[in-house]
C-alpha cells in the first residue's frame, strides 16, 4: 500500500509529465472502473477488399504501454463505475421497449404492458419489516419448535434491522429446498413462458391474430436470500408475412387479458426435480402466492393516479436490481472453492448453511465419481455433457458452482429477441461516439476512414489488472467524476430549457 507521500509524488509525478493530457484522454474508456483490463499488442485496420493493412498501432507507442479496458463488471459492490454503465444500459434497454427508440417503433406505447413479479414460496418462518409498522410476528399463542425456539417475535424491525429476513430457527429451516429453488428458477420461468404461450395460442384464435410475449426481466435477491423475479411483459402482434416486424395486437386484446393469461401460468406450472441421494423424492419447484400483475402506463409522472406504474419507473426499477446480487443478504464473495466454502459456510448463520447446502448438495455423489471413473477408462471424454459427470454438473452440480450466489445460476438480467435493442448494440453505440470525439485530439487508436471497405482487427494479449499506481487509480477516478460531474449538469440544464 501506498504511504501518503507516495502517494502525492506520484501524483505530482504523472500531473505533472508532459504527455499528461495524452493519458487522460488515453484512459477515458476505463477511467472510473476500479480493475481496469490491461492488454498489450497491435491494432490493424484492413481492407475488406484486398486484405490490405491501410493502419497499424502498437500499444507500445501508447501511454504506459497498455490499452486500459473497463472490467465490465455489473455489480456495484465489485466495480461502481461499470455497475453504473451497465444499469444506465438497461435502463435504456428496458425504457425503450416501453416507450420506442433505439430501433423500436413508438407505437409499442399502445401496447398493453404488464409489469409481473414472481416471487419464492415459503421455506421457513423469518423476521420481517412491514412498512406500517406493525410487529415482525406477534401470536396470541405461540407455538415452540422441536428445536426450543419460540415461533413468536413482537419486534419492529427497521428496514435496515439485520435480522430482517432470518429465519426464527435455523434447523427448522428448509435451506436445502430453497437453495434447489434458486437452482432451478431459470427453468421454472422458461416452464412459464411455454405455458404462457400456450394460451397465447389461444388467445389470438379467438381474435384471428396471432401474439407474442416479448419481456424484460432481473432477478432480485430477498433479505432471506431467495431469488425474486421481475418482469416487463408486452403484448404485440404477428405479421404474417414479416415475423420480425412489431406491430400492435388486435383491438380488444388489452392489459387485463395479458396480466390474467400471465397469472394463470405462474399459478399453473410447477414440476419436481429429479432424485437426489438426499431425496429421492425431490424438491417441487413452483412460484408463491404472491404473484402481482400490474399494468405499466406511458406517463410523465412515476406513480398515476389509478395506482399504476410507469415507464420510467419500472425502467429504474429493473435497472436498479440489475447491478444487485446477494449483498442485501450480507453475503458477498467471488466463486469458491473447498477452502472458501468452509470459510463462507458458516453454519451458525443463514447465508451461511444457504452456501454450505449448496456446496453439499453440489457435491458428485460416490456413484457419480465412480461411473465417471469407468467413463474415462472406457476412452470417453471427460468434457462430454452426456457423461455421468456432465449428467449430475447439469442438474444440482450448478448448486455447488453457485453456491457464492446461494445457488442462483442464472443470468440476473435478460430479455426476449424482439423487446428491444441489445446491450451490445449500446455498447458499440458508445465506442463509436467516445472514438469520434478522440479523432480531433490525436487519438491513440486508428481512426476509421470507411467503416464499409475496412475493418478493424485486434492482435492483443492480456497484461494484467488493475492501474499502475495508486496515484493512477486515483487521477482516473477524479477524471470520470468530473465528467459524470458535466453530464449530469447538462442533463439538468436540458431538462431545465425543455
């Protein structure tokens, strides 16, 4: 670690060199991200034409000798500058499927809009914080566990109480159902969907039209350390003659026929995983009571006055949980291994057996090890998902690779192919902008002189993680906030003269 005056040499160091502002304007593209990628090589621009190398850069030739690139990171705990990229991201992903732009007609602000939250069943009595204030669990006659704990708690917990969303007695916890659940949400929504098609189908035989779903969802972490998820869902139409097109549903299909079809299908689909050596039986997988189909109006305000929410506000909202994960259970960690997963499997708290179950129940069972053994020794490949091995890592062996997320393996941001744009699309979006605005200076990458005669091909090998210094680190922080600093000022003064 650095001492404070090496840290103000350093300073003084860089601030002070001549090809500074150089470096500044080097560094832009990960100048606010806390483990910067450092790649090192040759960048080429080529004909399509001829195979000609019109342009070659070296990274040699370049402040420090490296290419910085922003981590990417969508977690705010790990990286807040990348987090708050890929929220801003979504946040136009996901406005746009509402309201129109970015590719999207404007008439999908007609569509009838829903905006859906599946959430987990109960796998256990926890604490909990209600916003009227009332008491956590207060009973009349409460009952005592066979482990001694009293099921009775007459407590106002705060929001930011940490027992909020811990169970009133550990061992009566089901932690092993609620870690297969997180497991196997991704499935359960796809199940969803294929029912919520389905009738769909239906649907539009009645009106002699064909529909489709098209969504935006995130998955969001509860106190008690279950996987929630929401979901922007609209109704569009089907041209027959181009798929593609997004057109409105019939007249007559509206919000109330979408927030009912999507109801009926969470309440109907529900299946039960294969055996486990822990349970032969299995675990039944289906989503809770509490199912909250809204509709989602286009208006300027957040909140109307019938009650519904609007896009803006459930753009935000998706956004937001999008940069979230366990950290709201008080957990946090990258992926585990043998050692970690003792250390984080604390069986003397919540998050903590939730990470040892999974880790347990992930684990390949003897039979597992030994078909796989006779596997090998026949000359199968050890790679081959229809292995014994392969067979179990796609069924509970995701719970052990994700037990840093409680068993939640799937993606915690995701949308069907014809709700929007993508984050790709977004992303090189911005590229381009941030490369027309270093033309003028002296760029350090090739400029382009016709993007439909010549293409760019990279020849870059990986040099590390993180600044060189913390002196580094800390100039290219203060350099992202000021420029956060004048986008926001110019937001506000737009918003200000409109």
């Amino acid at each position: 670690m650095s001492t404070p005056q090496a840290l103000v040499d350093g300073l003084v160091r860089r601030a002070g060199s001549p090809d500074f502002d150089r470096w500044r304007g080097h560094i832009t593209a990960a100048a606010g991200c806390s483990h910067p990628i450092r790649l090192t090589g040759e960048i080429h621009r080529v004909e399509t034409a001829t195979g000609r190398i019109t342009r070659s850069t070296a990274t040699a030739d370049m402040p420090d000798g490296v290419i910085y690139v922003p981590c990417g990171n969508r977690r705010a705990t790990v990286c807040p500058s990348c987090a708050e990229t890929y929220r801003a991201d979504t946040f136009q992903l996901v406005r746009a499927g509402l309201a129109g732009g970015k590719g999207v007609p404007p008439t999908v602000a007609e569509h009838p809009c829903v905006f859906l939250t599946g959430t987990a069943p109960s796998f256990g009595a926890v604490h909990a914080h209600h916003r009227d204030g009332r008491p956590c669990r207060p009973r009349r006659d409460p009952q005592t566990c066979p482990h001694g704990v009293v099921l009775d708690c007459r407590t106002r917990h705060r929001d930011d109480d940490p027992a909020v969303g811990r169970p009133l007695c550990l061992d009566c916890y089901d932690h092993a159902h609620q870690a297969v659940w997180n497991g196997y949400a991704g499935e359960l929504w796809r199940r969803t969907t294929n029912t919520a098609n389905r009738a769909l189908r239906r649907l539009g035989d009645r009106y002699g039209a064909r529909l489709r779903l098209s969504y935006a969802k995130v998955a969001e972490f509860q106190r008690r350390g279950v996987a929630h998820i929401h979901a922007m869902v609209r109704l569009d139409g089907v041209d027959p003659l181009d798929p593609d097109k997004i057109i409105a549903p019939p007249f007559g299909v509206g919000p109330g026929h979408l927030g009912q079809l999507l109801a009926d299908a969470m309440r109907s689909t529900a299946f039960t995983t294969p055996p486990h050596p822990d349970r032969a039986q299995g675990w039944e997988i289906a989503w809770g009571s509490q199912l909250e189909p809204r509709q989602v109006r286009l208006t300027v305000r957040d909140l109307d006055d019938r009650g519904e929410i609007t896009t803006g506000a459930v753009a935000g909202y998706l956004a937001k949980y999008a940069t979230k994960a366990t950290e709201i259970t008080g957990h946090a960690s990258k992926r585990l291994d043998e050692e970690t997963a003792r250390i984080h499997g604390d069986r003397t708290t919540h998050p903590g057996r939730l990470i040892r179950t999974c880790w347990d129940l992930g684990t390949p069972p003897a039979d597992v090890r030994q078909g796989q053994e006779a596997w090998l020794r026949s000359g199968g490949d050890p790679l081959d998902p229809d292995s014994p091995l392969g067979r179990w890592n796609a069924g509970y062996g995701r719970l052990r690779r994700w037990a840093h997320m409680l068993g939640f393996g799937g993606h915690f941001s995701t949308k069907s192919r014809r709700y929007s744009t993508t984050l790709g699309a977004l992303r090189q979006a911005r590229r381009d902008w941030r490369r027309a605005q270093l033309r003028d200076t002296g760029p350090d990458e090739p400029a382009p002189e016709d993007d439909d005669t010549t293409v760019v091909i990279n020849s870059l090998a990986f040099a590390g993680i993180g600044w060189h210094t913390t002196a580094d680190a800390l100039l290219a922080n203060t350099a992202a906030a000021k420029a956060r600093a004048q986008r926001l000022t110019a937001r506000e003064e737009l918003s200000i003269t409109s």
